[in-house]
C-alpha cells in the first residue's frame, strides 16, 4: 500500500507507457524497447470538491502524457561525459535524453522520476516508478518519499560551455529533456539573444488546454471528466 506522508493510500492511477530508442554506452548505440510505469496519487486540497481535484488529476495526468509521447519515442539517451556519444546525439534528428551518468535503467529512472514530479506541479504526487529495458534482465523501481535525490543541482555539475538555463532539465518544469548549448564562437551574442527563438513545447499543450477548457466552461456548464487531447508532436531546433 502506498503512503503519502503518515497517510496510506489505498487507491492511485497508473500511467503506462512504452517507448523506443537508443542507449549509447561508451562507442555502443544499443537499440532498446522500454515499459514504463508510474503510480500517481491525487490528493484532494481542503478547498476543492472531490469532483474539482478529479478534473485537476486529469488535465494534470495528459500534460505528463504529452510530455512522454513529445520525447520519449526514438529517443537517444547519453551521458553528457560521452564525448562520441554526444556527438552522435547532437547530429542525429531524434530527441535527446542528456544524462549526468552512463544511461543506465537505474539513472534514466530517477531522472523520469524528478522530471515528472516537476510537471506535476504538486497537483499530483509521483509515486513509484518501474522501468525495464529490453536489453537487460532486471526491472528497475525507483521511490522519493523525501524529495533527495542523487542528481547534479545546476546544469554546471555535470556539462560544459554556455546554457540556456542553469537548472538542469530534470529540474525544469518545461518540455524538454536536454540543455541548449550556446556554440563557442556565439560570443559577441548574448544568452538571451541567441536562444530567443526557442518554444517550450509545453506552451503548446497549455494554449490548446486553455481553448478547450474555455469551450468546455462556455457549451458545457456541468464539468466532465477531462478528454485527452491531442497536440502535434514536437520536435526540436538543432542550435
């Protein structure tokens, strides 16, 4: 049974998800089908109906979803120390996962973890994690009833050069899961210049969220359960 502080819960939604990609550990890009799962809690605040922190769950559980679906599939996963590695990273079109360690289930997990816990925006509690890739043997579970985890705190800790920003982006609570890098002959151009073109893709889901909620509150008067709505999948600008 899970436990939320000194309370134990005994329901929670569990989001599942499987996804594609590419572990790339020292010169080896090792193809990998991943399953996922996360326990998620919904906690009711004092001052909302039952029915009030239900809709709130849901539109919360499709922005993590967006998230996944954005990033996950064909993804490239690397350590950052990985000098080839991230070489094939930066060149290639899929999606990247920078890491702070070797790609490892045991890391990837506890970044899924932190990272989802920062979309939730407290409006759910992320709960246990499991992970298993295809190329190993053993699953991977992964709690943080205390909220510490092992991960660098500032994008410095574990690469190099200029970055758009200096938390890391397992931190952030944006679309992304890698940092933008500002190129060493962009000096005379500052930070905020040369990344000014840059979208979060999770404005994207937020505008279309928005018009939804605004024709569901204007045609519908009696709220409805949260329907999953669908936005383009992202892809990112190569700077």
């Amino acid at each position: 049974m899970m436990t939320v502080g000194r309370h134990q819960i005994r329901s929670h939604m569990t989001l599942e998800y499987e996804f594609s990609g590419i572990r790339i550990h020292g010169d080896n890009l090792i193809p990998v089908d991943w399953k996922l799962t996360v326990n998620l809690i919904a906690p009711q605040k004092k001052k909302s109906t039952r029915e009030e922190s239900e809709y709130i769950a849901g539109l919360t559980y499709q922005r993590l979803y967006f998230w996944l679906e954005s990033n996950l599939p064909d993804i490239i996963i690397v350590d950052t120390h990985n000098e080839p590695g991230m070489f094939i990273a930066n060149t290639a079109a899929n999606i990247m996962m920078y890491c702070p360690d070797e790609p490892f289930d045991e890391m990837i997990i506890q970044l899924l973890h932190y990272k989802l816990t920062a979309l939730s925006d407290k409006t759910l509690v992320v709960g246990e994690v499991h992970l298993k890739g295809s190329d190993v043997t053993a699953g991977y579970s992964y709690d943080c009833v205390d909220g510490e985890y092992s991960l660098p705190a500032a994008v410095s800790e574990y690469m190099e050069g200029v970055t758009m920003h200096q938390n890391p982006w397992w931190t952030r609570n944006d679309g992304f899961c890698f940092e933008f890098v500002k190129p060493e002959d962009t000096q005379d151009i500052s930070v905020e210049e040369f990344f000014k073109d840059i979208v979060d893709p999770m404005s994207e889901f937020e505008q279309v969220l928005k018009d939804t909620t605004e024709m569901v509150i204007e045609f519908q008067p009696e709220k409805e359960p949260a329907k999953i709505i669908q936005v383009e999948k992202w892809k990112p600008r190569k700077v």
